[in-house]
C-alpha cells in the first residue's frame, strides 16, 4: 500500500480558492506524485467550492483527469489533525504552519506558499516531490533477513 499524502489547496496547488491561479509544474507533480502515494485534498475550502476547482483545473488541462474525482477532508476547525486522515501513514503537503496540530509536525512537509507575483518558473512544486520521495524511503521499514533460512 502506498502511503496518503494530504494536499492542501489555497497557497500551495493554486494561488487561492478565489484567483485560482495553478502553481506551474502542477500536472506533472499531481502525476508523478501519485505514483507514489494515494492522495486525497485536505482543505478548509468548502466542498462545494473545492469540486468546482478540482473541475476548472481539469477543464484547463492544468491537472490530470483523475484530479476531478479526488476524495476532499475538510477540518473542523482552523487546525489539520493527522487522525481526520484515518491513516497513520499520511503526509501533510501545506504552506501554513499555523494548521499544524501540536506535536504532529513530523507528519508536515513545507511548501513555500504561492503568493503573488506569481512566477511562472516556481519550482516548489518540483522540489518536495524529492522531500517526499525521501520521506516514503524513510518511513518504509527495513527489509530483515532472518539468516537461520539461509
């Protein structure tokens, strides 16, 4: 199985739910990092509002067909909880700290929040897809040969 990673929307996959403007890489992120994890959207924008975007970025070839059909968690309040998740091996993909619950942010990868100018050569995107690349290889249990079946 392959871990969960959480991807927060406003400020780290588009500008924000209101400019919706895509972080460049998106696509080729959203398609290489799902061949690493299972992934779901972790976000307080409404559900609602948060399909329409999923749509529009589909409609804009700027994400992968599959993107539309993303599962969404909202938080109940202004903090991410890890156990909203349902999986202990989920990863937070967020650009705000403050969501963080206490004690929970070795579950946090950081992404520079995608604030204006908006530039098209942003290359955050690319650069945690090698944080998280390093975070599944450490958290994958070591393989034990037990030497008495050799």
């Amino acid at each position: 199985m392959k871990p969960l990673l959480c991807l927060d929307l406003e400020g780290t996959l588009i500008s924000n739910a209101i400019s919706q403007i895509p972080r460049p890489g998106l696509y080729n992120f959203l398609t290489e990092v799902a061949v690493l994890c299972d992934l779901v959207l972790y976000t307080s924008v409404s559900e609602d509002r948060a399909q329409a975007i999923q749509r529009m970025l589909v409609c804009e070839e700027v994400a992968p067909t599959w993107f539309a059909n993303l599962d969404i968690i909202r938080p109940a309040g202004t903090l991410k909880p890890k156990s909203a998740c349902g999986r202990e091996d989920a990863f937070l993909l967020d650009d705000q700290e403050g969501v963080i619950a206490p004690g929970e942010h070795n579950w946090w990868i950081r992404i520079n929040e995608y604030l204006p100018p908006y530039y098209e050569d942003d290359r955050a995107l690319h650069r945690v897809l090698g944080e998280i690349e390093i975070r599944i290889r450490l958290s994958e249990p070591s393989v034990r040969v037990d030497l008495g079946d050799l």
